[in-house]
C-alpha cells in the first residue's frame, strides 16, 4: 500500500516531519505498520538487535604492575521509547559507532576499577571485577540509550613479566607436590594390586598344578584299572565257560554212565540171575530124580515135586529180588510178575516130572531087562 511502512521486529522507524506526542522529536513505531505521508513525512530505522564490542586495554593495578585485559560487551539499544530516542539522536546516521563508543566507555572503566585492586584480588575474584566495570558503566550506557546484557572478561596477563606465574608458583608447587603424593600412593596402590595379583596368579598356578596332578592321578588310576579291567574280565569269562564246559561234561558223563547202566550192567545182571535160577532150578531137579531114583514111587515123586514148587518158586523170586529191574506198569506190571514166577515154577514142574517120568520108564524097562537074570 502506496505510504504505508513497516519496520522489521528488530527495528525501530521513526518518523518525522510531524508533531510527536509529548516532546520527543519524532514518532517512534515498534512492532507494527504506520503510514507515512510521502514528501511531507520522512521514515527512518534504527537497529534494536544485539551488538558487540571487544575491548584490549592496558591497565596498572595498585601495586603498579600493568595488566593486559581482553573482554567483551554484548548490548543492544534500550527497548523504551526514551531508549530508542537518545540512542537514535547520537548513532542513527552512524550506528557502527555504537561499538566503538561502548569499547571506550568500557575500557575508560576498567582501568579506573583494576587501579583500585591487586593483581591477586584480579586473578581471584575476575568476577567480581566483572561485576564493578558492568555497575560502573550501567549509567553511562543508559544516557545515550544502550543497555548492557553481559560483560565477559577473557584474559589477563601481565605481558610477561611474570608476576601472575611467580604468583601461581607455591600454589603449583603445592599442587604438584600434592599430586606427586598423588602419583607416589597410586604408584604405591599400584604395586601392591600388582604384588596381589601376581601372588594371585602364584596361588591360582599352584592349585591348578594340583588339580592337573590329582586329574592326572585319577586319569592314571582309572586308565590302569580299564587295562586290567579287559583282561581279568576276559579270564572271568573264560573260568566261567570252563567251569560251565566241566559241568557239562561231569553231567554227560553222569548220563553216559546211567545209559550205560541201563543199556548193558542191568542187562548183564538180569541175564546172570536168569541163569542162576535156572542153575538152582537144575540142581533141585537133579536132586528130586535122584530122590525120586531112589524111591521108585511116582506118587512119591510128584508129591515131592509138588512140595518143591513154592521153594523153586521163593527161590526165584529171591534171586530176582537181587536184581535192578524197573515196573513200568504199576500194580499190572507186579501182577504180570508174579505170574511170571508162577509159570516159571510150573515150567519147571513140569520139566522135572517129564524127565522123572522119563527117567522112570527107563528105571522100570531096565528092570523088566534084568529080571530074568535074577
């Protein structure tokens, strides 16, 4: 819009070549717009952002002893109307110059404040120097529209004179001492974790050397015991089939000797028996021809031979009685052995009488023979 003029937020227009309120010289518009009247009005700008200064100074304290001092002042135009009127009637066509002239106010300051201290009180208590060059210079600053935000001291050095060294020497000494103590008792601490750790590792040496040594051991033992271990296991098992191997063949030869028994002693001894009793039964049949012979009575004869029978018969089931004969049957098989003696006393009954009879026949035809001859 044609006249109408605005300022940037950190400036300040002021316009003339109208009455202004009160008795300030120009209208000053802050924050906003305002409309200048082209010809009749004119518009200007004044800077409210922050600016620096740097000061480098020379200066003598109270013991006569120069210091150079380095700071720096950061300030800006007032934001007040007053501010910004005084300031733009001193610096508005020459705003650069506000630096210059606030390095100069302040270096006027700090000459005036470190005349008044010791370089000892300076070096200690900067601070507090800053402080009293801000208050000194807060009023100044404030007549021609500019405030301080900060003053900071940078350095300070007595331009190699070494005063500000000799100074720091008992304190550095003392420092250095402390810290050779320091270093002494770190260096002492340190020898002593490193004894610590080195009888540490000794110790921990030695028991692993007796582990090691026990393992070893063990390891040793437990070798020599599998060694041993196959071998007596091995003879075991053989001692254990040897001996099952001999029980085998004392069981077999048990068998054998009972199959044996069996297959050839008991035949052997029934067959002597059966001879036996047929040996006693051709005694007693001699011995009844003979009697019989001698008596030439047949009824004689058979009776005896009749009286006979149950001794044949007592007599063989004697000599069977010494045999080793085994009943299958039970009870049927006793029975078929009881008959069995029975036939065979009847057997040789019958045997008996037919050679008496025999024998008598012949007796009595030799008789007949021999009659006439008596």
């Amino acid at each position: 819009m044609l006249g109408y003029r605005v300022p940037a937020p950190d400036e300040a227009m002021l316009i003339s070549g109208a009455k202004a309120k009160g008795d300030a010289p120009f209208r000053v518009v802050t924050g906003h717009g305002a409309f200048v009247l082209p010809f009749f009005r004119k518009a200007r700008f004044l800077t409210l952002a922050m600016c620096e200064s740097e000061v480098a100074e020379k200066c003598v304290t109270q013991q006569g002893i120069t210091l150079n001092v380095r700071a720096v002042i950061a300030f800006k135009v007032g934001n007040d109307t007053e501010s910004i009127i005084s300031a733009a009637q001193r610096f508005l066509s020459e705003q650069d110059q506000m630096s210059v002239l606030t390095g100069r106010i302040f270096a006027g300051h700090l000459r005036s404040i470190i005349g008044s201290m010791t370089v000892e009180q300076i070096i200690r208590e900067r601070q507090k120097l800053a402080t009293e060059v801000l208050d000194g210079s807060k009023e100044e600053m404030a007549r021609i529209g500019l405030a301080v935000d900060a003053l900071q001291i940078q350095s300070i050095d007595d331009d190699g004179l070494g005063y500000i060294n000799a100074m720091s020497a008992p304190h550095n000494a003392a420092i250095q001492q402390m810290a050779q103590i320091a270093q002494a008792q770190a260096n002492q601490k340190a020898a002593e974790a490193e004894q610590e750790s080195q009888r540490q590792q000794a110790e921990f040496a030695r028991q692993t050397a007796v582990v090691k040594a026990q393992y070893k051991a063990e390891v040793d033992k437990a070798q020599a015991e599998a060694a041993q271990a196959g071998p007596l296991a091995e003879a075991e098992a053989q001692r254990e089939v040897l001996a099952m191997r001999t029980e085998l063949a004392q069981r077999a030869a048990e068998l054998r000797q009972q199959e044996l028994v069996a297959e050839v002693v008991k035949p052997a001894e029934a067959e002597a028996e059966r001879v036996r009793i047929l040996a006693v039964a051709d005694a007693e049949r001699m011995k009844i021809l003979a009697e019989a012979a001698a008596s030439h009575n047949r009824v004689a004869l058979d009776k005896a031979l009749i009286d006979q029978l149950p001794d044949i018969v007592e007599r063989a089931a004697a000599g069977l009685a010494g045999a080793n004969l085994t009943v299958l049957n039970g009870a049927d098989g006793l029975s078929q052995v009881a008959s069995g003696l029975v036939s065979q006393g009847k057997a040789i009954f019958d045997a008996l009488r037919g050679e008496i009879v025999e024998y008598d026949d012949n007796a009595t035809v030799t008789e007949t023979t021999d009659a006439p001859s008596h």
